[in-house]
C-alpha cells in the first residue's frame, strides 16, 4: 500500500502519462503558479505596486514556497520508485543532484536562506532576484520547452563549434580593429577588450554607433566585419532550425508507430 502511495505520487509529480487526469491538473496547475510568481516578482519591482501591495506579495509568496516546498519533499520522497534512483540514500542524492532537482531547489532557496545566513541587505536583493529561477521550472511542464531543450541536446556539439569559431572572429576583428583606430581614436580604442565592445555591437549587426571607426582602412575593415557578422550569426539560426526540423520529423514518426487505442508500437508483431 505505501510503495504504491509512492509510485502514484511519482506518476503524478513526474510521469504527467497521457490521459492521467489528476497529473495533467497538477501540471497545470503548478504551471499558473510559476506564470503568477514570475508576474509577481516583476511587479514587486514596481515602488508604487510594491508599496501599496506588500502584504498582498508577501502572502502570495509564502503560500507558493510552501507549495513549491511540499512538491519538492514529495518529489524526493517518491523518486525511488524509479530504478535508477531505487536506493534510498544514493538515489535521492542523485534525484537531488539532476538539473530539474535544482532548479526546484533554487527556486525556493531565496526564501529560505536569509533566515538560516545574516546576509547583507544589497546581497539579499540578489538572493530575492533568484525567484526568477521559478520560470525554469516550466520546462518540466511545458512540451515546448522540453522540445527546444533536446534541440539544444542534440545539436550542441554544432553549437558549441559555431560559439568557438564566432568568439575566434571576435578576438580576430577587435584586435585589427585596435591596431586600425588606436591612434586615430585613443579613448574609444584604448584597448582589444574595449574594442571587442565594438565588435560585439558589429558582429551582431546592431551597430549601436557610439564606437564606430573614423579611418579609411577602419571604415573598410568594419564594412568587411559586418558582412562576416551576418553570415557568422545566421549559422545557430539555421542550425537550431534544422534541429527543430528534426525533432517535430521524430516526434511524428513515433506518433505514427504507436497505436492509440493499445499503446503498442505498430511495427512490431503482437506478443
């Protein structure tokens, strides 16, 4: 009887399996409160809001880490019912220690951690800040999300290449770039890493104009390093595009080769 309690807990807070009516309420539900939380923070910023709605916020607040509290409890008392996290002790640890664990951890540690650490009044707006981190929580709801986030998986080894050849280029057209400027432009050129301002507003394409280049060869060169930025910055587009592409191709695939009404996979003769 217990280790089904369990077992149930665990298919309601982790599972969400379709046509599971009490675990898609509690996603949804769940889901409404971070949306809620995160407007709240973003408000609260807002003196005349904050001001005239304290009590408002900081019962709103208390009420949601003592859900997100109890989901957490729940979550790591349930998570044994899964093999790979069957023992009791090194399980939970390892359920813990996984990247949707800690996020549930971190968004309800701002709350806590004041009352156990005297932390410094400027400190303790950046610990508030961290409630932000609620958001991320979505991910273990929302399809979309978990969609974007096997993009990212399965295409980061591209990712990770186009980064390194894009912070390269940086490092390449900065460092010309000074050499070029430098005496033309002592204060807006001091130095590679303050020109590097300059080639991350060119290379993006933004152009924000306050650094730009006055010489004929600084002028040359920046028509030249834009260019390269549009074709540089187009590559994670068309790569994360691709990607997508993929990932919805696999996903129709899977939904053809599983049978509505039984379950089984279609391709496969009957046991």
């Amino acid at each position: 009887m217990f280790q089904r309690i369990q077992e149930r807990t665990f298919d309601i807070l982790e599972k969400a399996l379709p046509g599971d009516v009490p675990s898609r309420i509690f996603d949804v539900f769940i889901m409404t409160l971070i949306i809620l939380n995160v407007i709240a923070v973003v408000l609260e910023t807002e003196k005349s809001l904050s001001s005239q709605y304290m009590g408002f916020f900081k019962t709103f607040e208390i009420i949601s880490v003592i859900i997100f509290t109890i989901e957490y409890i729940l979550r790591l008392w349930s998570c044994t019912s899964e093999n790979k996290y069957k023992n009791p002790i090194k399980g939970r640890i390892q359920f813990a220690l996984s990247p949707l664990a800690l996020v549930d951890l971190i968004a309800i540690l701002p709350f806590y951690l004041p009352m156990i650490i005297p932390l410094d009044l400027r400190f303790m707006r950046v610990i508030r800040l961290l409630r932000m981190f609620r958001l991320f929580k979505i991910g273990r709801y929302s399809n979309s999300i978990k969609t974007l986030g096997n993009v990212l998986k399965e295409k980061k080894e591209e990712l990770l290449i186009t980064a390194s050849v894009i912070m390269i280029l940086l490092v390449v057209v900065s460092s010309l770039m000074y050499f070029v400027e430098n005496e033309a432009q002592p204060e807006a050129f001091s130095s590679i890493p303050a020109a590097m301002w300059w080639g991350v507003a060119t290379l993006t394409t933004v152009g924000y104009g306050d650094v730009y280049p006055i010489t004929t060869i600084g002028k040359f060169l920046g028509a030249i390093i834009s260019l390269l930025g549009i074709g540089m910055f187009a590559l994670p587009a068309g790569i994360l595009g691709g990607g997508f592409v993929e990932e919805m191709q696999r996903k129709r695939d899977k939904k053809k080769r599983i049978c509505p009404h039984c379950g089984r996979n279609i391709n496969e003769p009957p046991s």
